[in-house]
C-alpha cells in the first residue's frame, strides 16, 4: 500500500445525516422457510458510504473490517475486527466475533451468537456467549 500518498489525505469526522441509508426505515422481506428448504442461512447487509452498498445472502459470511493504524511510525490498515458466519457440524448457525489487536499474541472471541432453526423449539431463537476466548 502507498503510505505516502494515505498520509497525504485528510482524515475527516464521520457525521451523519437523516440521508444515510442504515437511518432509513424500510420494510424488509421475510423468508419463510418452510415454503423455501434452500434458502440461505445468513443475510449481509453493508453500507459503505460513497462507496456504496452490499446486500447478498449466502451460506456462509466472512467480514474483516479494517481500519487505519500508526505502528511502528508508518500507517496500515489494521484487520481489527473479524465477523463469521457458518453452519456448525450440529446443524446450529453460528456467528463469530473476533477482535484482533496489533499488540495480542492472539485474536480474542468476544461474542458467539448461536441459532437452531431446524429444530422447532420456538422458545430457543438465540443463543449468546459473551465470554471472551483467544483463539
């Protein structure tokens, strides 16, 4: 990466307006899935500024969101935090939420958030584990 040219750019605040597209109520579509067995399992709604907007859905979510560091007195883009999503070999989805940090021998676990919804309980909806773990 071109540090030179990073650093030439200013760094402005982050402000929002009543325009910004996660302030906007909308009415989302509900799957079913009883009347669609093959659906997707997770749903990824991104928005990313001027730099646009993603929405899929997919069997499995892998997210990394990086952000602008000084180490060692030059800037790099730092994976600090990590989002993912995938089926466990019981049958729950499950969605991982992992911290990195540039001074950590390892990555920390802060959140585990756990769904069954092929087994028809409708008192278990989510599961959470907040109890952090290195990995």
């Amino acid at each position: 990466m071109d540090t030179e040219a990073t650093s030439n750019r200013a760094v402005q605040a982050i402000k929002f307006s009543l325009s910004d597209p996660f302030k906007k109520e909308v009415e989302e579509s509900k799957l079913t899935v009883r009347h669609c067995p093959d659906a997707p399992k997770f749903e990824v709604r991104c928005h990313a500024g001027d730099a646009g907007h993603l929405e899929v859905a997919s069997d499995s979510v892998s997210v990394r969101v990086g952000q602008r560091i000084r180490r060692e007195g030059k800037e790099e883009l730092w994976g600090s935090l990590l989002v993912e999503c995938k089926e466990q070999d019981d049958g729950s989805l499950a969605v991982e939420v992992v911290v990195c940090h540039p001074d950590w021998d390892e990555p920390v676990r802060v959140a585990l958030i756990q769904s069954t919804p092929s087994d028809g309980n409708p008192e278990a909806i989510l599961r959470c584990d907040f109890k952090q773990k290195q990995l």
